[in-house]
C-alpha cells in the first residue's frame, strides 16, 4: 500500500541550470538532496576550497578520516584563536563538515570534483 502523504522533492536552485553545475550534477550522479550540500559549500570563500586543492587526490580512498581529523584540527584551533581568526576557522570548519557529509556518500573523485568546480567559480562579490 501507498502512503498517502508522498515525501516532497527538495527544491532545486535555478544554479544548477549553470554549465558547470550542470555539469557535476551529471557527471558526479550527485542526488537532489544533497545539492543544497554543494550550495552551501558554494556561499563559503574560495580561498578555502583553493586552500584544499589536492586534498582529495592526495587521500584517496582516506578521505573521510582525513576530513575528520581536519575538523578535529580546526575545532581545537577555533578554541584557542583571536577573535580576528575565528570567523576565518568556522568556515573552514563549515566546509571540512560539509564535506564530510558528501563524502560518506560519495567518492573521493566526487569531493575532488565538486572542489574544482569551487575553485573555478568566482561569487558576485568576488568578481
């Protein structure tokens, strides 16, 4: 039997009609739901998906654990900062825990995708 109350699809941002969105959305198989993932990677700085550039390829198949040691790295350093490094840290730590969550679906050449599209992408304020 059918359940009545059928679950809605999450709404997906106009973004993802861009070709390089477009793109990863294909290529990458990523599912609707985690596309707000990637929005919210998106709205962070560029440094610090430029910051990451080989960290994907570099840990492979190691990946989720590298991301959680990183976020254990991140949290302590959030603890003993200045005020003037801490808004610099949280989002390092946002997009470490964002990743972490993209990761433990999918690959590590996903992660690595999803980051390059990052980099290439410059936010209105950056432009």
């Amino acid at each position: 039997m059918v359940d009545s109350q059928e679950i809605p699809k999450p709404e997906i941002s106009p973004i993802w009609e861009e070709p390089d969105l477009k793109d990863l959305r294909k290529f990458r198989e990523l599912k609707d739901e985690d596309l707000h993932t990637v929005e919210d990677l998106l709205n962070l700085p560029k440094e610090i998906a430029v910051d990451h550039h080989n960290f994907f390829s570099f840990g492979k198949d190691n990946t989720l654990k590298d991301l959680e040691r990183e976020a254990e790295k991140v949290s302590a350093e959030i603890s003993t900062t200045g005020e003037e490094n801490k808004i610099r840290l949280e989002n390092k730590l946002a997009y470490v825990n964002l990743f972490r969550e993209l990761v433990s679906k999918y690959d590590w050449q996903t992660a690595w995708g999803i980051n390059v599209v990052l980099e290439r992408r410059k936010k209105k304020e950056d432009n």
